[in-house]
C-alpha cells in the first residue's frame, strides 16, 4: 500500500501576504518558485494573493487554515514588525512541526542589538551602541531586512542602533541548522547604497568565513533549517547579522549545484548526506524584462561567469 505523503505547507510573504512594491515582490516570487520543488516528497498546500492566482497553482485562503490541514510548515517573511516572528508562533501553537527555527531563537535574530550581545564574545562584530560611536558608523533600525532604514552617521534615535561601518567584501553564508551545521553554500551580496540588488553565487572565500558564521549560529539555541549569516570580509570576517529564514541565494541553488534547496533537505532529514559542488558560477541582479524570474516589469537576471 502507498504510503501517505506528509502535507507541507509553505508560506512566502511577498505572495501569499500584503501587498509589496513589484521591485521588492520579486525576490519573493522567486524564493516561493523555489519551494514548489517540495512537491518531489510531500504534498504542497498553500495560498495566494488574488494577483498570484493565475501565476501559483493554489487558490485563496489563510494562514490559520492551512494550519490547520498540515502537518509540516515552511516560512519566509520578513523580520520587519516582527512578522518572522508572528508567523513562527503561529505555527508552534497549531502544533505543527516547523522546518524553520524556534520563535524564541527568531526574536534575537529579528533584533540586531539583541544578536549583537549573543554573538559579540563568540566571533568578530563590528561596534555597535545604542548612541553615536566614535568612529565611521551607520545607522540601522535594530529590527529591519534588506538593508532598508540604514544610513551613514548622525544621531541614533529609539528602535535604531549604531554599527562601525565595515569595508570589506559582502558575503553571506547559507547554512543548515540541526544537530550538525551544514554547510549550503558561500555567497557574495551585490549591495547599493546599502542595500541588496543580488549576489554571485558561490563566492570566492576562506575558511574563516565558515568558522565565524557556525561559531555565531552556535551561540543562539534554537536556531534550526536554514540560516543565512551576512558577513563582511575585511581583514577578518566581521558578522553583521543572522537571518533565520531562507535568503534569497536559494532561487540558483538548483542551476548552481544541481540540487534544490528541497532536495538538500530531504536527503538530510533521511539521514542521508550530500556532497554539494557546483557545477557553474553566476551573478544574479535584479532587472527588467524577461529573466531567470520573471513578475510583472521587474525579473531577476542570471548570467554565467
């Protein structure tokens, strides 16, 4: 007799949330394009905005009733407002099992003072105050994504920290949280004006990228699946902060290393490792036109280096 597939509900913000603006939605749709490839080990639930019904195979509905029909849940939103956060309790009280991390793990990540104090004894942190410091700094609201609210210098009002501005490479390293950390991928961030337009994929690096980014996943339990940590390579790398959430690299993951993010987590949820190589190197940067992801005016572009 076949056996019964577990049902995964997996939930992306920027398409079954609000409303965003079209330039940020995309990376959105593309992360979203990325979790269908779950439908290879379980049965997919979901829902979208009324605008993704002829672009997603899944109707309208909500969150409280795919919870309630589920038995496994997968979450991207943002930290802003907590909504990670939310989302992430949500999901613990319905009793169903969470491929993300713990919603007490989130609520440090979510707040960059909060991870600063966990991490600044275990790696290498830029300073960080509550009040102007005394050298290059930028300002940054302590719960934010994507580089939004940051600026160079000047006062640093309630709800914002002030961070030494770091000059250096930006990478970020995806990582697989549980009873090991694993390795996924070493990714360079293309930023402008503090903020992220894309990313090369693998980046050049070295081992000390890697040994920063576990010994500051380690200092914060409950972290769990995947974790991305934004690192800045200087004379040493610098970690800057920790996202427990999927990040954007994944949507190549499958082109780059002929593996899906999906196809990484089964076969380590099977207890099955995996060698993960690549297999090409890309830059991807948000555009126009048609694209590797391609919503409304705006894509997200591939090209082979």
């Amino acid at each position: 007799m076949k056996m019964r597939r577990s049902k995964l509900f997996i939930y992306e913000h920027g398409v079954c949330g609000e409303k965003i603006p079209d330039e940020i939605a995309i990376e959105g749709v593309a992360m979203f394009k990325s979790l269908l490839s779950f439908d290879r080990y379980f049965d997919l639930i979901s829902f979208v905005r009324d605008d993704f019904l002829s672009v997603f195979p899944f109707g309208s509905g909500s969150f409280k009733e795919c919870l309630e029909i589920c038995d496994k849940a997968i979450v991207v939103a943002p930290e802003d407002g907590f909504t990670l956060l939310n989302l992430t309790k949500e999901i613990e009280k319905a009793g169903v099992e969470n491929l993300g991390s713990s919603s007490k793990a989130i609520e440090i990540t979510s707040d960059k003072w909060k991870t600063f104090k966990k991490i600044k004894d275990k790696v290498a942190t830029p300073k960080t105050s509550l009040k102007p410091l005394d050298c290059e700094y930028v300002v940054k609201p302590r719960v934010s994504c994507g580089g939004s609210g940051i600026r160079v210098g000047g006062d640093v009002p309630e709800g914002f920290l002030a961070q030494e501005l770091i000059r250096g490479k930006p990478l970020s390293v995806s990582l697989y949280v549980d009873e090991e950390i694993k390795v996924l991928s070493i990714n360079e961030q293309i930023l402008e004006n503090f903020s992220y337009k894309g990313g090369v994929v693998p980046a050049e690096y070295n081992r000390d990228v890697v040994e920063a980014a576990i010994s500051s996943v380690e200092a914060i339990d409950g972290l769990k699946g995947y974790v991305g940590v934004d690192i800045i390579l200087a004379e040493q790398p610098f970690v800057i902060e920790i996202n427990a959430r999927l990040t954007t690299p994944v949507i190549v993951f499958e082109y780059v290393y002929g593996m899906s993010y999906a196809d990484i987590v089964w076969n380590f949820m099977n207890g099955r490792d995996v060698e993960i190589k690549p297999k090409r190197r890309v830059m991807f940067y948000k555009g126009y036109g048609n694209g590797f992801v391609t919503y409304g005016k705006h894509s997200i572009i591939l090209k082979n280096l």
